[in-house]
C-alpha cells in the first residue's frame, strides 16, 4: 500500500547530478555520524568531506537538522510499511486500539534505537507540520477509528503523538546516563494506559 | 512558597561580575530578539554587541538555545509562582483535576505567548531533564494526588506534559501562517479530555 499524503521520502523529478550529489552526500554523512558522532556533523564538514560546495549542501538540507532528517528518511519509510502492511497488531487486522498500542511501542522502539540522529533532526525553530509526521498521521488515522468521537479535532491525535514521541525526543530520563535506564518499559506501560483511558471513555 | 527542587532561575554564589555580565548579557539579548527577531541571534552576535568575548558568552549560555533559555527565565519563575501560590484553579485551593487542567491550559497560553522563544530554548542534543522541567514537577506533583495508582512510574506524568508542551514545541498547526489558527482552542480543549479520561479511568 501507498502511504498516501505523507510528503516524506525522496522528493521527485530530480536531476541526475542532484540525485547523485544527494546520494553521495548521505553516505558521507552516514559515515561521519558513524565514525564522530551526531555532534560533530556540521554543514561545513560535510561539504567539506564530500568534496561539494557549501551552497550545494545548504540546498540539499536546508539546515544541519535537515541532514540528520534525510539520514532517518530510509528507516523511516521501512518502518510505515510495517505500520501500512505489514503483519498485525501494528500492521492491519488488529482492532484499531490494539494497532494504536502497537505503534507506540514500535515507534519508541524506533526513537530509541537512533535517539542521537532523532533529536538532531529536530529543528526547533521549524517544527514539523503534523501533515509532515508520519507519526500524528497514522495516531489521527487509527483514533478516528479506535474512538470516532475523541478525534474530530485532530488536536487529541496531536498530543497523543506528542506523549509517545515527546518523552525521548524532548526530555532525558538521567541527563548524566548515556543509559536511559528503565525507562522505555514504563514509557510503554504508560502508553498503554494512555491509550486505553481514551478509548474507553469514548465507548 | 519556594518551589523547592526546581533547578531553574539564576545559579547560587554567582561572582558579581559574572552577575553583571549575566545581565548585561541578557538585556542585549532581550533587546536583539525584538529588534531582529529569535533567528538572528547568534552567540558571535551577542558577544559583538555586548562588548564581551566569545567564551564570556560560550561559558554563560552554552549553547545557543541556552541564551533563549535564560531569557524565559524571568517569566518561568513568576509562571511558577501563580501555579504553587497564586489563585485557585491553578493555584491551591481546587480538586487536583482541576488544577491540572488549569496548570495546561496555563502553561499553552505561557508558551503560546513566547512560542519562537520556546522553540528556540530547545535544544534537541541536550534535552530536558525531567527534574529540570518545572512542567514535569508540576504535572507529576498534581497526578500524585488526582490519581495516585496512575503516577507511580512518572511515565505518565512525562507522556501527559509531553502531550501539553509537544504539541506547542514539536508541531505546527498551519507551516504557511505564523497564526497558529484554531489550534490553541482545540488543543485546550482536548487537554481536558485527556485528563479526565485518565483521572476517571483510575477512580
């Protein structure tokens, strides 16, 4: 199926030589991400690495959080069509509010293992549009479903994704662990219980 | 009342030139953001039009972001003080509920006033430490007592504030407009939703 309407991936109709300078361009970047750490990864060094021109980076990425952006850009398609088609509960043929457990728990499990390049590719100073998160599409798609009467506004489907992907992209639960600890386990408990009260107060 | 155990406001036993470059600082960054607006400060800017060094602003602030987070400093701490002793919904006097879903209305209507500075105070490499987010405190300081059984973890109250301050922080409603829109309202409403489906959920 085609994750219609979501406006992430590969932007069309490309020139060749933009293609490959792109192409080029992240496995550059994938490698010093690799090799230095998300930190260190400016638009400086990249055009530098890259042998390309600063302008040429400015115009692929936009920002320095644009370039982290296109480096989660392959997993992030991979894990939409788990969600879009894959087996359930997180593919179809599950009730709407077990898919909603389930992509809770897939998507922290998805922030968790790239927490660096995740938080990186924010840019606080242009926020993603919900039409622009693949997240607060498929919580709005699966709400409208799990309980009709809850996400008319669209504004539940935004705070639920928000308490799902907010945690680990906004807070830390020890600033002085590279170990989060346990959190990610209470975090999914919570989002169960979350998901749950909402659903049944709806019925 | 103090509110104990909020790392947030001006660090103890500060030297009193480093208080006076503190303020300096801070008066020409606040004079800077609404004269060129939050994108244009930069800490080579300031340090410029302060008349002080690069590593007098570095040693300061830290980072960037943490320019617009002393900025909002002033404001924090008179926000706090309504919620711990000022008037009841949001102060003490009312239902927990109550004041949990004044606390969030509140504390969008803070962030909505000063959302640019919000954004960018965020600094998506070095999170928020939840013992350093009045918001968590306050949330999870309020759930405690309107539903006990639900708080245990702190998950939730993490997912809840996330789910307050997400939305505002992470999302826009409309990219294209700098007004916001409907969202405010939607999202005041669908707050108290929240809150009451958890609240009832554990009664």
């Amino acid at each position: 199926m085609e994750p219609v309407g979501i406006p992430w991936g590969k932007p069309r109709g490309e020139r060749a030589d933009a293609v490959r300078n792109r192409a080029h361009l992240i496995e550059v970047a994938r490698r010093m991400v690799a090799e230095l750490g998300v930190d260190k990864v400016t638009m400086d060094e990249l055009a530098e690495r890259a042998g390309l021109g600063k302008g040429t980076v400015f115009r692929r990425f936009g920002t320095r959080a644009g370039i982290f952006h296109a480096l989660l850009d392959e997993d992030e398609t991979e894990f939409q069509q788990r969600v879009m088609s894959g087996p359930p509960p997180l593919g179809p043929g599950a009730s709407a509010e077990e898919r909603l457990i389930a992509y809770g728990h897939a998507r922290m499990a998805f922030l968790l293992a790239r927490t660096a390049l995740a938080r990186a590719a924010l840019d606080p100073e242009q926020p993603v549009p919900p039409e622009g998160s693949p997240s607060v599409f498929h919580v709005q798609t699966l709400l409208r479903v799990a309980c009709p009467d809850a996400a008319t506004s669209g504004a539940l489907a935004l705070q639920l994704t928000a308490a799902l992907e907010g945690p680990i992209l906004l807070y830390v639960q020890n600033p002085q662990e590279s170990d989060p600890g346990p959190m990610p386990e209470y975090l999914a408990d919570s989002w169960v219980t979350l998901v749950q009260c909402v659903c049944r107060s709806y019925r």
